[in-house]
C-alpha cells in the first residue's frame, strides 16, 4: 500500500483518486479551492460522472479516500504525488501552464523525503524538464524525487470504468525505482494483464497529445464526409458503418455530429499545433482538423435558421442536450453553446433542457430558460434542436413532440431519431449527412 497525493481535485483528479484509492492505496485529494474540498468532505460530489459517488463512498468509508485543502498534509508523506490541475487553452493557441508551475512550487515547497512525481495533466510536450527545474527551486532541503508523466486517457462520461479498465497505461520515465513504484500503484492492472508501456518522458507526454489530435482529426474528417455525402446523395450512416467494418479504420470516432467539444480536444488540438507551429514542423492536419470543427458548429446554425425561414427573430427554439457529450455534465466547448450564442444574438429565443448540466450551463447562459424535462423544453416552440445524444432524447415520441410543439421543425445534430418515423409523422427536419432535408 502506497501512500497517494493528488494535486487538483477536478475531474482527472477526482476520477483517477477515488480508482488510485480503490486499487488499495491511500489516497489524499488535495485542491486549492476550499469550498471545493469542504464540499467533498460533506459527501458532495461536484461532477456528474456514472458510478463515481458510490465508489466515492466506498473507499472513504474504508478510509482509504481522504480531502484536503491543506498542502502540507497532502504532501509530506506521499511516497507519489499525481499533478493533476488543469492546462487551458492559453494565449496563441499555447496551453496555459500556470496551474502546472503552482502545482510543482508548492510541490517543491512540502517536500521532505524521496517521492515519485508525476504528471497526469496534459502538458506540452517538454514540460517534465520545467517541472524537474521548478521543483528543484522551491526544494527547501534535499529530498530527492524521480519524475514520471503518466497522461490520462479517461473519457468523461464514462471515466470510471476507463480509469479502472484502462485500453493502455502509459509511464514516461527514466529511474527503475519510480518504475517499480508505480508498478504498484497500478499493480491491479497487472493482474488484469492491462498493457503498462514504459517510455521517456518526452514520449509519454507526446504519446497523449498525438492520440488526442488524431481522435479529433477523425471526427473532422467524418464531418466533412457527411457534408459531401448531403450534397451528393450519399447516407453517411451507411459509409460510416462500412467504413468501421475495415480493421484499420476501426468504428470508433465515425459519427458525424454538430462538431467535437469538450474539456480536451479543442485545447489539446490548438495545443498540438501550436507546438508544431513553434517547432517549425507545421501539423496541417490537425490545423485543418480545428478549422473543420468551428464551421461545422457554425453549419448546424446554419441549418435550424434555413428550417425556421431564414429568420431567428422572435422565434422560440428548444435546445435538446447542453453537455458535449451525454452521461456528463460537462459543457466546457459544448456545440450547443455556439448555437445558443448565435440564436439568442439574432433575438431568437431559447428554451433548454439537459438531464444534468442545466446548472453548468446557467453559469455561461443565465438569462435563457430552463427546463426539466424534454416535453417543457419543447412546449409552443418553433424548432427544437438536439444537441447531445442522451438516451432519453432516442426514445422520444415524435406524435407526443408534434403535439405540443407550434410546428413540428427538427434539427437532428446527432442523427438519433429514425428518419422514416420523422417523415411518417411530417416533421420539416435535417441532420447531419443523410441529405434528407425534408419538406412536409
Ligand atoms: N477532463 C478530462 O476528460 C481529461 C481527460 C484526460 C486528461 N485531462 C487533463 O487532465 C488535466 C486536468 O483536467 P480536469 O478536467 O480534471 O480539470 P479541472 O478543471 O476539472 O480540475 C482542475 C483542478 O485543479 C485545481 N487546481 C488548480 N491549480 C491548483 C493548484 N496549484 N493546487 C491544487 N489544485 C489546483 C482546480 O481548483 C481544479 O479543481 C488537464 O490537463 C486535462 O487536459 C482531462
């Protein structure tokens, strides 16, 4: 059993602790926000993440899982301590590496004995030397550590089960004795014969930034094929389906949709190319991948205004799904916010619904209407868009929405609903990629 220090309580933090504690080991939660910390205390649980209170619980209970607001308790005695604050978009594209230098000088600061560091954030490739370099400033005696980068792969939304049943664990060092450290951490990955892949520490951090850019790229390109396939006929449906069926292609990432969001893509791909662009080796990929990605958030726009009439003025519109994603409620670079932006500035008015991040998107729209369920949201409004493909929004009664809306207008941005059923039921609707603009 290890002692464990997390530094940021977010979501990576939060997720990978409480599965860190679950593996046996004791874990403290460290974060600078107070209220943070005494929220968790109390048994509040700021994220909605699938399973992630009652595992909370579990350990906590067992007095494995523990909260602290204060840094030197969390640090003195932790034979690990796991960077895990957050790398926002920063200037240029580059990603803001403020949070990472505080982490590492308080760090550097409550250090009293030889302890593994390591960084699951995700930093810019080249940052364990400026970590190394931070800590060694702020040492206030010579306790000696070894750096490791240890990035994250979790999805949000289902984060749990990828930080306990993880495709792949990537540990980027260079000391046999931090190797074999965090061998233990993870060892009950290595009774589930996980793959544990040991490299530098620059391959590490690139390892992360290269697969989360080519999963962006990946929806980019499909969107731009849906796009094609809307002006000639084809049925994206059918060509992503058969284009999965290829080994190499692989089915995941193949959706077309209303363009990626979310914590880590938008920032990871700016800060990927920016550090090509840095490096002299553009990556137009991924600078085509992003260009893609806000036209396509601008497209959907695009299609509700060509549904309604061209004209968003005094039209009430229901917002489907405000997280980026379904099973969290996340909204951080959420499609729908640029639509709810772009309908409320031409004086469109918005009615939303999310089953669970209405709150977090309050905090950016305060003065749209909420709703509790699918049905108000959608009651006397000119169009309803669907921006997140929760499960609740498949099972929608399309006769139940007709009737309670004043003209049965769709935009499907998820390509959920069953296009027949909509023509069926003389919905005007569109989607992304079937070239099924319908006219009733
Ligand atoms: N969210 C994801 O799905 C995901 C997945 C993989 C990797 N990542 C990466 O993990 C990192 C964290 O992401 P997140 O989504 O958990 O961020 P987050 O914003 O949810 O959480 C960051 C936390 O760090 C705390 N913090 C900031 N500075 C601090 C300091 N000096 N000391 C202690 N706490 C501090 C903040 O108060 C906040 O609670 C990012 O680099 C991100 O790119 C995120």
């Amino acid at each position: 059993m290890k002692n464990v220090t997390f530094i940021g309580t977010g979501y990576v933090g939060l997720v990978s602790g409480t599965g860190i504690s679950d593996f046996g080991h004791k874990v403290t939660c460290y974060d600078i926000s107070e209220k943070k910390i005494s929220s968790l205390k109390k048994g509040n649980i700021p994220i909605y993440e699938p399973g992630l209170e009652e595992l909370i619980k579990k350990n906590t209970a067992a007095g494995r899982l523990f909260f602290s607001s204060d840094p030197e308790i969390a640090i003195k005695d932790a034979d690990v301590i796991f960077i895990a604050v957050g790398t926002p978009m920063g200037e240029d594209g580059k990603a803001d590496f403020k949070y990472v230098e505080s982490a590492a000088k308080t760090i550097g600061e409550y250090l009293d004995s030889y302890t593994v560091i390591c960084t699951k954030s995700t930093v810019p490739i080249g940052s364990g030397k400026k970590i190394i370099n931070i800590i060694n400033k702020s040492k206030k005696n010579d306790a000696t550590f070894d750096y490791i980068s240890n990035p994250e792969f979790l999805r949000e939304g289902s984060a749990l089960n990828d930080f306990l049943w993880p495709d792949r664990v990537v540990i980027g060092g260079s000391s046999k004795k931090s190797f074999d450290i965090m061998k233990e951490i993870y060892g009950p990955l290595f009774k589930n014969k996980k793959p544990i892949v040991y490299t530098t520490v620059t391959t590490a951090e690139m390892i992360k930034y290269a697969s989360n850019a080519f999963l962006a790229l990946k929806i980019s390109y499909m969107n731009e094929v849906a796009n094609l396939c809307e002006s000639l006929g084809a049925d994206i449906k059918q060509v992503a389906k058969v284009m999965g069926q290829d080994g190499r292609i692989s089915s995941k990432f193949l959706h077309p949709g209303p363009g990626y969001g979310g914590s880590c893509f938008p920032k990871d791909t700016e800060a990927f190319a920016s550090l090509g662009r840095k490096h002299g080796n553009k990556i137009r990929t991924i600078e085509a991948a992003i260009k893609t990605n806000s036209e396509q958030k601008l497209r959907m726009v695009k299609k509700i205004k060509n549904l309604i009439g061209g004209d968003f003025e005094n039209k009430t519109i229901a917002i489907l799904g405000l997280s980026f994603k379904p099973n969290t409620d996340d909204v951080r670079e959420s499609a729908s916010i640029e639509m709810i932006k772009n309908i409320k500035e031409k004086g469109g008015l918005i009615k939303a619904f999310d089953p669970v991040a209405n709150d977090s998107m309050k905090i950016i729209f305060p003065d749209i209407s909420y709703k509790n369920s699918w049905e108000e949201a959608c009651k006397d409004t000119d169009a309803a868009v669907i921006m997140t493909e929760w499960n609740e929004f498949r099972g929608i009664s399309l006769s139940h929405l007709k009737s309670l809306m004043k003209r049965p207008v769709l935009l499907d941005t998820r390509n959920i609903l069953d296009v027949e059923k909509l023509k069926k039921n003389n919905f005007l609707f569109d989607n992304v990629g079937h070239n099924l603009l319908y006219e009733n």
